[in-house]
C-alpha cells in the first residue's frame, strides 16, 4: 500500500510564452527542486519529474495531504515569479492511496492512475482526493475535506467519491459542499438550462443535451473557446450528468461556491443549480456560460 500523488504546474506553456524557453525552464527547475524537499520533509519520496509537475509516494496518507497543504500555503504566500510577471504560481494535486506496483524504480497501479486523473481534474490552487483517503486521515485532517460527490473519472467504469482539501478555512467558509444526501436519485426530478435568451428544460428518460459553438446542439454558444461540441447532459441513473469533451475544459460553479469544479474529459453530477461556463472559469473576459438548475 502506498498514497500516490501528482502535482502539476498550472498554465505552464503560458509560462514559457511569456518568459522564454531558456529562463522558464530555470525557474520550473527550481520551483520542482524546492517542491522534492517538502515533500521529502514530509516522508514522501518522488518517483519521478515530469517536466512541470511531480510524481511522489508517501507510506501515510495523512503526510501526504499535509504536504500537498504545505506546498499550496508557500506558493501563496510567495510570489515566485521572475520579475512579479504573470501573476501567482498554482498548483493543481490530486492524493490517492492503494495499491502501487514498483518496477526498476517506477510505480504502476490503479491508485497511480486515479491520483493522476484527480490531478488533472483539480482547478489552481486545489487539492483533490478520495473516500480512500478520507477514511484513513485522522479527525483533524477529515475535517479539512469536503464532498464533491461521486464523479466519472477517465478510465473508469464505476463512479469514484471525490473530496476537495479545504487549506484555505478564509476562503472556504462559504463552502458546504454537496454532501450525500444531495446525490440521492429524483425520478421526478426536472433540469433547466439557460444561456442569454435560450432555454431548455430536461426530464428524467430525456434526450441527451448538447452544448457547443455548432449550430446543431441543443444550446448553442458562440465563442472560440467553445469546441463545436463542448459537452453533452444526459439523464443516467437517477442523475443529470453532464460530460466535458471539449478542447479547453468545462467549469462547474454549485450553488454559491467561489471554488469551481473543473472538467477536463470528466463527468460530474448536476446538482441543486449553477452556474457552466465552458472553455473558461467565470473570472475570464464575458465568459461563455449556462446556468442550470435541477428542481424536484
């Protein structure tokens, strides 16, 4: 058994846009070297670089989310970036634990393959993990964790319960995130989509909705960084669930929560009512977006 995380540098071609292959690759060097030794401090040992992130095991699933903590805390508190250009470094982690596989100093496994997916579904700044871990971290760091509810990871047949670490109480006071009570199926239940002046409403055995820049899904968004088909809503086992397959990414935004769920070729449930912006958070410039609402 071994906990397995994944840490990847965020908007990391932007970076090298902007400062240049040479002094861009310095400062990842740097940045990853300083990130090995904290998590080194925290017992976990890095299997490997990947370019603009880290592949780390630790032999305790608490070390391994205090470390990702640790790490988040000090890149918020830094301002790393050569010059002060571009704004904050961000991280994007994902934690899983189980069964890992080492060969010629290598790791492989299904935990392997689930912190690397969380890792890539995780916005900036977030820290995602799973039950696994949840039931294994002691009282204080529990308290720490937060239910998004059960979510299709890529790869996966069967759903996986994610939770989002809350290192930042200041930010996250606002965030009772969707607990289980919440992803009970509704046969009854009924889904409204709007974006500008386009409404559709969708019930349980409904067709698929499609969401995307061509002219021929259901809602359509004119804007570049929408795919032709950006993401597809479908009614599935007592849920509406909603499936980015576009270029650039799909952000979910429940109830009044300031912390996005991020899909990147993943599913997430619809829940109580949003907000869906699609190629962009809703931070960016007049953000392409749909708002939704699941009513019972």
């Amino acid at each position: 058994m071994a906990t397995v995380v994944f840490a990847d540098l965020v908007g990391s071609t932007g970076i090298f846009e902007r400062l240049g292959d040479e002094t861009a690759g310095r400062f990842v060097t740097q940045l990853t070297t300083a990130m090995s030794r904290t998590f080194e401090q925290h017992k976990g040992r890095v299997v490997k670089l990947l370019g603009d992130g880290l592949f780390v095991t630790f032999p305790v699933e608490g070390d391994a989310i205090d470390a990702c903590v640790a790490i988040q805390k000090r890149l918020k508190d830094t301002p790393v970036y050569p010059g002060g250009n571009g704004g904050p470094v961000q991280m994007q982690m994902g934690v899983e634990s189980g069964e890992v596989v080492e060969i010629e100093g290598d790791c492989y496994g299904d935990a392997v393959n689930t912190a690397a997916r969380l890792a890539d579904l995780a916005g900036a700044e977030q820290i995602l993990t799973t039950q696994r871990v949840c039931d294994a971290v002691d009282a204080r760091q529990r308290q720490q964790l937060r239910s998004i509810g059960p979510m299709y990871l890529r790869g996966k047949s069967e759903t996986t319960d994610v939770y989002r670490v809350q290192w930042q109480p200041e930010r996250d006071l606002d965030a009772t995130m969707m607990g289980a009570s919440m992803f009970k199926p509704a046969p009854e239940a009924h889904l409204h989509l709007t974006a500008g002046s386009q409404t559709l409403r969708m019930g349980p055995q409904g067709k698929p909705i499609t969401l995307g820049r061509d002219a021929k899904t259901s809602l359509t968004l004119k804007d570049s960084r929408v795919s032709r088909v950006h993401a597809t809503v479908e009614w599935r086992g007592g849920h509406f669930i909603l499936n980015d397959q576009s270029s650039f990414g799909t952000w979910v935004y429940v109830g009044g929560q300031s912390a996005p769920i991020v899909l990147r070729r993943t599913e997430c449930y619809l829940v109580g009512k949003g907000i869906i912006t699609l190629g962009c958070g809703r931070d960016a410039d007049r953000p392409p977006q749909v708002e939704f609402n699941v009513l019972a």
